[in-house]
C-alpha cells in the first residue's frame, strides 16, 4: 500500500464520521421543532375550542333569560287582559288616520287603564305615540271603547287645553305620568291594540 492510498482512506473514513452524525442530529433537530411546535399548536387550539365553548353557553344563557323573562311578562298580560297583541305604525298620522290603520288590522287604538299597563306601553316604546284616549265629543274623555276615562297618567299640567282633544303617550317623559293632549291633527305614531 502506498501512503497516497492510507492518506485517501483515512480522509474517507473521517468524511463518513463527519458527515454522518451530522446529518443525523440536524434531522432530530428538525424533529423535535416540528413536535414541540405540533404541542403549542394543540394547545392553542384548545385553548381557543375552550374559549369559544364559554361564549357559547354565556350566549345560550343570555338568550334562555330573554326569552324567559319575555314569555312571563306576555303570560302576565295573558292573565290580566287575556290574550293581548301590541304594534305600532311605522308612519306618523293624525290621531283618526291612526284608529283607521289600527282597524285595518283588526286592532284599535291601545287603551290604558292601569298603572300596570301604562308602565310597560312605556317601557318598550320610543317614539311619541296616539292612545285611544279623545274628547272628541267635547264632553268627556273616552277611550275607542266608548268607557270613560277612570283613571289618567297625565303629565304635570295636562290636560290644558280645549283645542287639544285627542291623546298622546311621549316615553322621553316619566314612564308613568307621560300623557298629554294634542290636537287631532297633529301627525305621530300610534300604537295599536288586539
């Protein structure tokens, strides 16, 4: 053997040493990045699958309370004026144009006629509103019904006035004392009763 042929080998078997673990521990390096990343990956997403859970069931819970509370508020009303259904006009209109679009549907103008009642009309409304409340006979006020008025929720100083005969509910004032008179003509929403 020439030492040509020793030096050849010997720079061979050093490559293969070399090069060997070398490309074995880069692998195992990539391979434990790709797990370690695969770990953080999994627990974000459960993390975010947790998360997304608690929303939900808070959600599920708020809409549960809603309907609930809606279902005994409409079981109240059932019991005290029996079956009872609320709309109001999209359009404003004078308190007659108000009854007829009312009577169209098969309603009439809402009628107030307790403290109980008047409280919950303003509850849920948000525009100033026709009642079925009037003077048109310049005698005494009547609701639709043609029953006299027992008991009012007028605002301070209201009734005032003889040329304002027909009846308004305003929510921007006291949820229980809001009633005011206004003249016939005047264009506002209604609500409507059936």
């Amino acid at each position: 053997m020439d030492l040509e042929d020793i030096y050849v080998n010997v720079k061979n078997d050093d490559m293969k040493d070399i090069t060997g673990p070398r490309t074995q521990n880069h692998s195992q390096d990539e391979g434990k990045d790709g797990k370690c990343r695969g770990r953080r990956c999994l627990v974000l997403m459960t993390v975010c699958l947790g998360l997304i859970c608690v929303l939900l069931l808070v959600f599920i819970t708020l809409q549960h309370i809603t309907i609930t509370d809606l279902k005994e508020t409409n079981e109240k009303l059932k019991k005290d004026y029996g079956q009872v259904f609320f709309s109001m006009s999209n359009e404003e209109m004078s308190w007659n144009d108000s009854r007829q679009y009312c009577r169209d549907r098969g309603a009439d103008l809402v009628i107030i006629n307790t403290e109980e009642k008047q409280k919950f009309i303003s509850s849920f409304i948000k525009h100033r509103v026709w009642i079925g409340l009037s003077d048109e006979n310049k005698v005494n006020l009547t609701w639709v019904d043609n029953s006299p008025l027992k008991q009012g929720f007028w605002e301070t100083g209201e009734p005032n006035s003889s040329d304002e005969n027909c009846i308004e509910l305003d929510p921007g004032r006291d949820p229980v004392n809001n009633w005011n008179d206004l003249p016939c003509s005047w264009k506002i929403k209604c609500i409507c009763e059936k």
